[in-house]
C-alpha cells in the first residue's frame, strides 16, 4: 500500500467499490463511483501498490505530458473519501480501480486492513453484467448478500450464485469471512448494446444506493445523459429491422415475467422509493420514477454461457457480437479498459 496522505477522521464510513474489467460491463459501476467522486470533490488518501498486483502488458501504464515534463500513470486501484451531508452526514470511501491481473487473496486483504483501520461498517461492491434485457425498460438492480440476517435487514437476496467469479465475487467472500457486512449491487445491461458508457445503468446503480444507504447522491446531468443514451439507442435500433424485432421479443418476455409482481405490494413498494427519491433530490433536480432502477432477478450466466440472440443475424446494435467477442479470460485489454464481457457474477 501506497499512502499519499494520511488517513482521514471518518464519520459512520461506509465503503463504496468498483472494478473495471470482467466485473464492470458499459462502464455501468466504474462510473458510478467515479461520478461519486466527481460530484462530491474525493480526496485520495491512498494506492495499492501498482507492481503488487498487475501485469503491464494486459492493463498497460499511460504518457501523459505534465507542464512540458513526460509522466507516467501507472494502472492500480485508489482510495478517496467523500462525505454526503445532510441530516445524518456520513463518510464514504471510495474504491476505484482495475480488476488485478494476479494476487488476488493479498489484494483483499489490503482493501480489507484499510477497512478496519478506518472503521468501515458496511462494503458496497458495485458491479454490471450483460444480460437479456431491453434498453427500454427500468435497469435491473440486483442486491445480494452471503449474510442471511443482512439480507433480511436490508430487503437483499441471498446470493447462490455458482460458477466463475471476479474480483467482485472474491472481495465479497473476503468480507464474509473477516466479520464485515459486504453487499453486491449488480445492474444488468442490454448485451447488445455493450458499448460503454451506459449512463441509464450507472443512473440505475445510484438510485439503488441512495436507497441502501438513506442518502441523496447528487445526480448532476446524469438523468439527462441516461435519456440521451436511450434515445440514441432507439434511433440505431430502429434503422434495423431485425434488431428493432429482437428488442420487441425482450420487451414482451420482460414484461411477462414481470406480471405475477405487479401486486399491490410490489407497486406499493416501488411508490415508496419514488417518494424516499423525490423527497432527498428536493429543489435539486435529482432522479425521478422514469429515471430510476427495477428491482428483480434475471438471467445470470457464466462467460461461456451467453447464448447467441435468435432474432437478428449479429445481435447488436453497436456492431458487436452478441457472444462477447473473443473468449472471456476475466481479465481487461492492453489499454487497462473494460472488456465488456459477461460477468454474471453476483
């Protein structure tokens, strides 16, 4: 562990984690804690240490010219914190960083000693996977917990998730075992239209935290982004056929499967949210129902176990394959980016 500064007096912290790579499909949880970040000033107090944990020829370093001097930014995961204020003000620290090519049980225990050491009581690990779902409707939000009592607590599933895992997985199962309560908040995005960013799940992911955690998240141009993003996607989809058909086919077996929910408790649930949402954004202008995520289960697979949509002949919109591309090692490209494959983990 690199320590830039040292480490800060916190109040009730909470840890707020994303990963780019396996775990981070369109961007959708690498925004969302860099928006975070962004919005509320982070401070970065700390940095794992760069050659511990990953190979420089799949998450390459970067050049950049600083005042005339060349400098080298190196890929590694950093440690900020935030505070939301309001009635209850509360600190979080935030985890941004790259999914490591290597030493994965040593890097937990790192992130996880800085949680102790700064008394966090809860870790949130944000992730975003590909899923079957059509842009047009609500996110997917899924919330999981390996502590039944948590679950129960915090309205979560209880995850029983089996097959491979990333870091998300592994970080998860470290806090499980060291006595911290860990919970995974997983969006689900449209497989085809993997092509990041994707605004409307990162929009999707907050929303879900701002519930968990009963704070306002400022939301900036997020909504506004979220809705051009669809309408973009609307447009490319309905120059093709095909595509536009495919998408309908979602459309229709989502909303089918939704039907036995729409119960008076399940809509009572949601107007709750709705109300929880609008009375934090206030004056401010943050999210409202149209720009908020969907509760629910979906289809988890495993990275080789995506299957090829059967109604248009590619199955993207953005030119991608629907299969993912190249076969799915979980790891992040030469350019320390996401690969935008399936992660399907929980």
């Amino acid at each position: 562990m690199i320590e830039l500064e040292g480490v800060p007096e916190l109040i009730d912290p909470v840890m707020v984690a994303a990963f780019e790579g396996w775990n981070d499909a369109g961007d959708a949880a690498s925004a969302a804690v860099a928006h975070l970040n962004r919005e509320w000033k982070g401070e970065v107090f700390a940095a794992l240490d760069a050659e511990d944990y990953y190979d420089f020829q799949v998450n390459r370093p970067t050049v950049f010219i600083d005042g005339g001097t060349r400098r080298i930014t190196w890929p590694t995961t950093r440690l900020s914190v935030v505070r939301a204020e309001g009635d209850k003000p509360r600190d979080l620290v935030l985890v941004h960083g790259i999914e490591p090519s290597m030493r994965w049980r040593s890097f937990c225990n790192e992130l996880l000693g800085f949680a102790h050491e700064l008394g966090v009581e809860l870790v949130v690990l944000l992730g975003a996977l590909l899923g079957d779902t059509p842009h047009t409707r609500p996110v997917p939000i899924s919330g999981t917990t390996s502590d039944p009592d948590l679950a129960r607590r915090m309205d979560l599933e209880e995850s029983k998730y089996e097959g491979p895992t990333g870091i998300v997985g592994v970080l998860q199962e470290a806090c499980t075992h060291a006595g911290v309560p860990a919970v995974s908040l997983w969006a689900a995005v449209p497989h085809y239209v993997s092509q990041p960013p994707n605004p409307k799940a990162t929009l999707a992911l907050l929303n879900r935290l701002e519930d968990l955690l009963d704070l306002r998240i400022p939301l900036g141009e997020l909504p506004e982004d979220a809705r051009a993003w669809q309408v973009g996607v609307d447009q490319l989809a309905a120059e093709d056929s095909e595509v536009a058909e495919y998408v309908q086919t979602l459309e229709e077996a989502r909303d089918t499967a939704e039907l036995p929910e729409a119960s008076g408790e399940a809509i009572a649930r949601e107007f709750e949210r709705y109300l929880r949402r609008r009375d934090r954004s206030g004056a401010s202008g943050g999210s409202t129902a149209a720009d908020g995520a969907e509760g629910g289960s979906y289809r988890r697979e495993g990275p080789g176990g995506r299957a090829r949509p059967s109604g248009p002949g590619t199955g993207a919109v953005d030119g991608t394959d629907a299969e993912g591309g190249a076969e799915d090692t979980g790891g992040t490209d030469d350019k320390g980016g996401k690969d935008g494959t399936d992660s399907s983990e929980e």
